[in-house]
C-alpha cells in the first residue's frame, strides 16, 4: 500500500472504523476516501457498484456491519445475518468488478465454532457448530472472507481478513440492552458510582473467559496487513490474554471508582465459555499489540467520561 493510494474505509464513522482513519492519516496516508451511510447504502447493490465505479479506490477496508452484544445477537439473528451478508458481498463483489487492487475484509472470532479448541487457530474455521447467540453473524462474516479468499484464488486479487477479538475503545456503543459486554459494564458502573447505588446487575455467571483488544491496536495490525506483499487470506488478531468476566468486571468497578456490590443474573445467557484466539501468525510476521487491558480500561473510562460531557456518547 503506497502513500499516495486513494483508500475507502467502509464504516468510517464506527469504533474501528474511525479508529482506522485516524491510523492511516496519522502514518501519512492523507487519500481516505469515506461515505456516510445517508450518502452510500452498503445494503444497494447498484449504489456499491457505482460508487466503486466513480471513485476508483486503489485499496479498500471493509469496516462496516451490524454490531452487538450477546443480546442484541441472539434476539436478532436473521437481521445480523441479512444486514452483514449484504454488506459483505455488495463491498467485496463491487470492489473486485471495478478492478480495486487491494481489499481487506474485517470480521469476527465469533466465525468460530462454539467449541474451537483453545486459543484458536485460523485453522478452527467450520470445523464444528456455532455459537447460536450470533450464528447469524458470524455466518455473514465467513461468507465474506470465503468471497475474499474465492477471489484471491480465482482472479489473482490480493483480498485478504482479518479476524480481529472482542474490541473496546473511543466511540464504542454504550447500550446496556444492546451493547457489548465492556461497554456496557463502564456506563453501568458509571452510571451506579454517579447516582450512589448500591447494586450493578450483570448478565450470566461471570464464569467466562474473554480476551479484549484496544481498537487501535487492531487499526494498527489493519495497516501492519495492508503492508504485506503477500498475506495469509485469514489472520486473527488479539491480545493473546484472556480475563473471566468476573475479573473484567472487577476491574472495571475499580477504574471508574465505584462501590456498589455486584449482581450476577444467572437466567441471562453466557454465551461461549472461553474463547481465545490463537494469534501467532501475525505474531510471527512482526505485529504485537501494545495496549494493556488495564491501561486500556483506564483510557476508555476517561473517553466514555469526555463524550458524556460532550454529548457524543453511543447509545
């Protein structure tokens, strides 16, 4: 990927897509090219495909979907499967009908089955069932880096993913009903430490094990792939440590300064008991991740505290 390529950032106004953009101006690429979902309909075919046709990007970064906790996942999964298989196929196909050169397809470790061996490798791909709470996700985001790796087979075209962990970071989505799980638990502890109550109710046990990354650790390992002359089709990305829930929200009430005691609503699902991704791949190319979980927490309760005052905040 050169300087002076012209590149989309599909979803450039989500977590990881913003936190992309501001990887790639901040190296020096300053031709982003990016569309609001009121000026670009990922879900329009015809609109993908004229876009692609009239702008001519060198390179494209596939960021955009339909994103949520375990809630809003299992509640949902036919939209989550509509929703991402359209945007999925419409970025990816488009791109390679209008000759863009490059591609790189962002995903999920949730494309892995339930029961993947620990931590799991790209090699874990449709080997056994899937997690049903998100099934109908993570079966829109493998059939995108299966078009991407068709693509790269049959045409020559070097489309390639990246399947990054779980994700926190600046403009995340704090909806306790809807959100992810470490969102959610910072506006829950902020919200009980600024209104002096005594209880934080939690989804599930607490009993299982997850592994966060700082968002823009993966922007960093989205320009580390994109500088590869030959990279694997599929690579996990993540912080190659992993915390039970518990833990996570321990921390978390430490961080913000609460003191109320912790609820676990058990008749709440867990979903996955573990999950890890195994990332020595892109290990052994040269990337690491930089961003503890703590320092990271530390950073995301200050962001989340900053956007409540401006009035920003995600819900």
């Amino acid at each position: 990927m050169l300087k002076t390529d012209r590149i989309y950032v599909a979803g450039h106004r989500g977590m990881v897509g913003s936190a992309i953009c501001r990887a790639l101006i901040r190296e020096g690429f300053s031709n982003v090219v990016t569309r609001t979902h009121r000026e670009l309909d990922l879900l329009d075919p015809k609109a993908v495909r004229e876009f692609y046709e009239t702008e001519k990007p060198d390179v494209a970064i596939i960021a955009a979907a339909r994103v949520g906790g375990i809630g809003a996942n299992s509640a949902a999964n036919a939209l989550f499967l509509y929703e991402n298989e359209m945007i999925a196929m419409n970025t990816v196909w488009a791109a390679a009908e209008a000759g863009v050169k490059r591609l790189l397809f962002l995903g999920s470790t949730c494309i892995y089955p339930r029961m993947a061996p620990q931590p799991i490798p790209e090699s874990a791909l449709l080997t056994s069932e899937l997690e049903k709470t998100n099934e109908g996700y993570a079966l829109a985001k493998i059939s995108g880096l299966k078009l991407c790796e068709f693509l790269r087979r049959d045409r020559g075209l070097c489309y390639h993913s990246l399947m990054p962990t779980n994700l926190y970071g600046p403009g995340d989505n704090y909806d306790t009903v809807n959100g992810h799980v470490l969102p959610t638990m910072i506006r829950k502890f902020e919200t009980a430490r600024m209104n002096g109550d005594a209880t934080v109710p939690l989804w599930g046990s607490g009993s299982p094990l997850r592994e966060f990354l700082h968002v823009d650790d993966l922007a960093s390992a989205c320009l580390f792939a994109l500088s590869l002359d030959n990279p694997p089709d599929l690579m996990n990305v993540g912080s190659g440590e992993e915390v039970s829930i518990r833990h996570l929200a321990e921390t978390i009430k430490s961080a913000t300064g609460c003191t109320a005691e912790i609820s676990w609503d058990s008749s709440k699902p867990d979903g996955t008991p573990r999950k890890l991704c195994d990332t020595s791949l892109i290990r052994s190319l040269g990337w690491r991740p930089e961003i503890s979980l703590e320092a990271g927490i530390v950073r995301i309760v200050a962001d989340y505290r900053r956007e409540l005052k401006e009035g920003t905040i995600r819900l």
